[in-house]
C-alpha cells in the first residue's frame, strides 16, 4: 500500500504541480488580457479622437463652400448692379454732353453762310463778306535751257549702255 500512497502522493504532487502552472499561466493571460484592454481603450479613445476632428474638419469644409457659394452669387449680383450702375452712369454723361453742346451753341452761335445768289446760268454771285485775300500769282513759265556737257553735244551719257569709245 505504500508504493500506492506514494504513487498517489506523485499523482498529486504532479496535479498540484500542474495546477499551480495552470494557475501562473492564467493569471499571465489574464495580465495579457488586461493589457490588451487598456491597448483597446486607448485605442478607441484614439479613435474617438481621429473621429470627432474628422467630423469638425467636415463641418469646416461644409462651411467653406457655402461661403464660397454666397461669395460666388453675391458677386454676380453686384457684377449686375455694377453694369447696371455703369448703363446708367454713361446715360446721364451723354445728356449731360448734350446740354453741354446746347449751351455752348447758345453761347457760340454758328452763322450759317450767305446764300448765294445766280445771276445767270453759269454765274454765281456770294455776297461780301468784308474779308480780302490776297490770289496767288501764277507762276511765270521759265525757259528751260538744255544742260550740254564736256562734248558739247547737249546729251548726257549718264544712263547710256555704251562704252566710252
């Protein structure tokens, strides 16, 4: 009976040996599990982060091309009343140019020419203005004497073709 005892004292020696690695062994995985949680935690708290800067740069984003598109209308619209303002601006210039020609035609009246009056078929008599001008005089026909040259033959052989002989 004895070798059973100590057979069963190795049996349960080796159980509680084995239990005791098992228990060394549960306890790292449950250290391991608890890292892994606080890694997970971290994690989502990272990614909670990444996700609300994600949702502010989206609203950012949304902000800025509703600007742009009020700035893109309200430009059209002042490009309108621009052009408009201009139209208008140009309209009064020209009646104020206008009245700037009437005025000065009242201040400076053109008098229109004396009519003239036909004596004849072929005649015309203007009446006298008062101003004397004095013609031109015709230029007199001068004689034109011919040049000669060194042969006195009266030719030039400037533009001759033929050598000298």
């Amino acid at each position: 009976m004895r070798a059973r005892v100590c057979s069963h004292r190795r049996a349960l020696w080796a159980a509680q040996h084995e239990r005791d690695g098992f228990a060394i062994a549960l306890e790292a995985r449950q250290r391991q599990f608890g890292h892994v949680v606080r890694e997970r935690d971290v994690a989502q708290d990272e990614l909670h982060g990444v996700r609300a800067k994600r949702d502010e740069v989206i609203h950012l984003a949304k902000n800025r091309e509703a600007a742009r598109i009020r700035t893109v209308f309200q430009a059209a619209r002042q490009a309108t009343e621009f052009d408009r303002r201009e139209q208008e601006l140009i309209r009064q210039i020209e009646e104020l140019q206008i009245d700037v020609h009437r005025l000065n035609n009242i201040i400076n009246p053109i008098i229109p020419p004396a009519p003239a009056v036909e004596e004849g078929p072929n005649v015309l008599i203007a009446e006298d203005d008062g101003i004397e001008m004095d013609a031109e005089e015709e230029p007199k026909d001068e004689e034109v004497e011919p040049w000669e040259d060194d042969h006195g033959d009266g030719v030039s052989d400037v533009d001759s073709d033929h050598p000298e002989e």
